[in-house]
C-alpha cells in the first residue's frame, strides 16, 4: 500500500465493484434520477463507472473520460447532480469506507460539477 492510493487502501478492483453496484442500484430505484438513465447500456455504464472511480483513487487508469461530452445535452441539474452525489456517499457509508477516503473521494468527484451540468440542465 502507498501513502495516498486510495485504491490499494481500500480494497482494489472489488471494493470499486461493489460500491458501484450498490451506487446504481440506489440511483436506478430514485424516480428523480431513473429516467436519466431509461435508455442506457447500465452494464457499459457500471464498468466506466468502476474505472472512473477506481482512477481517481490512485488506481490505474484504463481510459480517458471527457466527462463533460458524456453528460452533455441531458438536462442534468444541480439537483440531480446532488441526489447523484448523495447516492455515492450513501453508498460509501454502507460500506463504512473510511471517513478520510470518503472525503477524498467525494471531493474529486464534486470537482466534475461543472462538466456534469455544464449545460446548465437544458
Ligand atoms: C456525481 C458525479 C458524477 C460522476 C462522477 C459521473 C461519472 C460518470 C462516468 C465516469 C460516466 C461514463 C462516461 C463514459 O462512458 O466515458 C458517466 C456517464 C453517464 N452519466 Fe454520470 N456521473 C455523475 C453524475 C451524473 C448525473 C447527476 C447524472 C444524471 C442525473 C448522470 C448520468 C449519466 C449518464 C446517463 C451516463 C451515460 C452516458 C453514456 O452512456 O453515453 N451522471 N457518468
């Protein structure tokens, strides 16, 4: 384990897997969020999700996410943007990841808020 891989710390590859299904199984069973998600490849989406995830905590990065192209056109709000957001934390709490992970993580991710609603939620 290095200083600051979170990755590592936490468990690698099946720690990321889990929180990401328990994550979209929570989202998926929000009626606010679930028809952002009604025409999507969720399978596609979990993987990208577990990769995104695990890159920002130290682990490899397998790929380059242009994250303001993925989300762009489809009407996400702050709100939406937040109930997103509550459901990661939720699911970190679930599996009583760690309080200093938690933040760390959370942050990088709150760091995206303008490329996920970068449209403005139109
Ligand atoms: C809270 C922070 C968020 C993070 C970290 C995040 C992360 C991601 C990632 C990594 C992808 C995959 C991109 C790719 O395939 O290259 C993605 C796609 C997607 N996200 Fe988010 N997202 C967030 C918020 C949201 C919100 C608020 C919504 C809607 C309410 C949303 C809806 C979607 C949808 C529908 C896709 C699928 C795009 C596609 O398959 O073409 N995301 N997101």
């Amino acid at each position: 384990m290095t200083g600051n891989n979170l990755y590592e710390e936490l468990g690698g590859k099946p720690t990321f897997e889990a929180l990401v299904d328990y994550f979209y199984a929570q989202v998926l069973l929000d009626f606010e969020l679930k028809p952002f998600f009604e025409n999507i490849d969720m399978k596609r989406l979990r993987d990208h999700q577990v990769q995104f995830l695990a890159a920002i905590a130290g682990g490899p990065a397998k790929r380059e996410v242009d994250m303001a192209k993925a989300h762009k056109g489809r009407g996400i709000n702050e709100a939406a943007f937040n109930r997103v957001a509550g459901h990661l934390v939720k699911a970190m709490e679930h599996f009583k990841v760690p309080e200093h992970a938690k933040s760390q993580l959370l942050d990088a991710v709150l760091g995206y808020k303008d490329q996920v609603i970068q449209d403005g939620g139109k």
